[in-house]
C-alpha cells in the first residue's frame, strides 16, 4: 500500500512537464534513465545485473515520460518487464490480503460484556431471548455468536443455568421482605435483657419491637400483632417474614403475619448468613450505642434502644439508598459547594455518643 503510493505520487509530477514540453521532457528522461543504468552497472559489475526494488520503481515511474516506442532503445529492460513493474506496483494499491484475516470477523468487546451481563442478571433467558434483547439495544448479532460467547465463558443453558442464589433473591424481593432476630444486651449488674429487632430490606427503616428479660413465645407474639398493626397503617406493606429456626417464635407468631397476608420464610439452621440484613443492623446497634453505654435497667435500655431507632430511621444516611435516611422518599435538593453563610447545628443523642448536624433556620 505505501509502495503504490509513493509510486502514484512520484509519476504525478513527471508527468506533468510531459504535457508542457513534451519534446525537452523524454530526452531529460532518457538521461535520467542513462544515468540510473550507469549507477547500477557501477554498483554491481559483474554479470548478470540484478535491479533492485528501488531501481524498478524508479525505471517504471520514468517510463511515462517515454514514448513507449522507444522503450526497447532506452531500458535496459524489455517493454514487457517495464509493463509488469507497473502493474505490479499500481496492483499493490488493492492488494487487502495483509489487512484481511481468515474466518468471521472477531466479536466486539462490548457485545461480549452485554451478553455476560444478561446473562447473568436473567438466569432464566437462553441465548435467543438475549440476542433479541440485544437487537433491541442496537447491535445486530447472531444467536450462535452469543451462544459461543455465553460457552466460552462457562454459563450453560437454562434451565441448568445455576441461579438464582440466596443474594439475588433477597435482592429481587428487598421491597417486600422484613426480617427478624433476638439480640441480648448485657446491663451494667449482670443481667441479661433482650429485643427483638424487625429491619426492612427494601428501606432499610429499623423496628426494635419490645425489651424483656424472658422472651417467651406469648412475649412474642404480642410483638408480632404490634408490628402489623404498625404494618397495617401504611399503603405498602411487606410480602415475606424471614426468621431463623429459634424457638421463640412458635407457630403462633407465624399466624399473626400470616393472617395479615405475609409469607414466612424460614433460613437454613446454622446459617446466619440468610438473614445478614438483619445481622448487620444488630451489629450497628452493638458497636454504635451499646459497646460505649452502661445500660442500667430494662427501662434504660428502652429509651437507648428507641432514640437509636428514631435515629436511624429518620437521620442515619445508609449507602444502599444513596446516603438517604430510611424515611427519607426521595433526594433532596441539591446543595451548592459554595460557603453557606448558616452556620452548622449539632444535636447530641445519647450523651453526645451520636450527633446530628442540620443548617439552622
């Protein structure tokens, strides 16, 4: 390819004198031919004379400023080797096979990354509904592309596709699910106290239902008909109560949820990890407020446990919303990164163990 051009652009301007002058050009030429044999011969004296790419390109490019009737007078070559240097040189212009590879072309890596990604967000899907979803997004591909795609990378077929885990399926549902779980805090004399804590998945917002030193399965009951009353005020309620295996809960406690319309779910024994929303949020309790409080009595650790929740609820930001409170429905405005001439207000909770800021009026 740059050999034909360098070739095309160096006959432009021979061949523009030729026009002009066409008499003065072709013996000028002759010279420049004459000369050229001359450097040649001195460059290899002996017998026979081999010409170099350099010498046929310059040979042929003088060739259009000489009557091809002369041709066999002048070259040192016959007119027929003149042609086919020509040809070969004009010939290279076309010549794709350096740039052309064998077989289909090599899928784009975007496509590859699009196909992976519904693969892998709709276990159920085979490989021609994520071509079609493909086709909706714009990129035209074959169903055996996305097939070769989907086995190179190890996903198989549904419905063996392996899925949905525990993860994506309390992802999928987070908007109906509510979980509970006992947790025991320790008072400053020794005894033992405990709380149920019932935390949203979808909002996040916390519910510390009751504190008593005997959590029996009346005790927890009436926990459960005060949490779906509280359930029962709003437009849109859970659809799932997930609950390990203890023994507190009682069939009677299922019977409460399950009257106003809720199905409970039950995780593997041992297997804390099934209800981690919930083991999470018990662990912000402990290391927020009660690993840095003297909790005195059952009526202390109400009031700790219910400026936490009001806390939580309604200032604490969560990183799954966006830094939003749980109460919180939509984004505030945005704020300016200029200074603010209001001055910032902190409002101790619990001694100063928490703090909230807010602009004052």
């Amino acid at each position: 390819m740059i050999v034909s051009l360098l070739y095309k652009v160096a006959r432009q301007p021979l061949s523009l004198p030729s026009v002009l002058l066409r008499r003065d050009t072709a013996k000028d030429a002759e010279l420049l031919v004459l000369r050229h044999e001359n450097a040649v011969l001195r460059r290899q004296p002996a017998s026979p004379v081999r010409y170099e790419p350099a010498d046929r390109f310059w040979f042929a490019a003088l060739s259009a400023l000489i009557p091809r009737r002369r041709w066999s007078e002048i070259f040192p070559v016959t007119p027929s080797t003149l042609l086919a240097w020509h040809r070969r040189f004009t010939a290279a212009k076309w010549d794709y096979s350096a740039h052309r590879r064998a077989g289909r072309p090599p899928t784009r890596t975007v496509i590859k990354t699009h196909v992976l990604q519904l693969a892998r967000e709709n276990p159920r899907r085979g490989h021609r509904r994520i071509q079609g979803e493909l086709a909706r997004l714009g990129h035209r591909v074959a169903a055996s592309t996305v097939w070769e795609i989907l086995n190179a990378a190890g996903v198989g077929p549904p419905p063996r596709r392996s899925g949905p885990t525990w993860r994506e399926f309390l992802t999928a549902q987070a908007e109906g699910i509510i979980a509970a779980d006992f947790f025991h805090i320790d008072t400053a004399l020794g005894r033992r106290l405990y709380a149920l804590a019932l935390p949203e998945h979808g909002t996040g917002r916390l519910h510390i239902s009751g504190v008593t030193t005997h959590p029996t399965r009346e005790w927890a009951v009436q926990q459960a008909r005060n949490l779906t009353i509280e359930l029962g005020t709003r437009i849109e309620s859970p659809r799932f109560l997930l609950r390990d295996r203890d023994g507190k809960y009682g069939v009677a406690f299922d019977a409460v949820f399950e009257a106003d319309g809720l199905e409970v779910i039950l995780s593997a024994p041992r297997a804390p990890r099934m209800n981690a929303h919930c083991e999470r949020i018990i662990g912000s309790i402990r290391r927020e407020i009660l690993d840095h409080v003297l909790i005195l009595n059952e009526a202390h650790v109400r009031r700790v446990l219910a400026e936490y929740e009001r806390h939580h609820n309604t200032h604490r930001p969560h990183q799954g919303r966006h830094q939003l409170p749980s109460d919180a429905r939509e984004q505030p405005d945005a704020m300016t990164h200029d200074c603010d001439p209001r001055s910032v207000l902190r409002t101790r909770l619990l001694g100063g163990l928490i703090n909230e800021y807010r602009y004052t009026a």
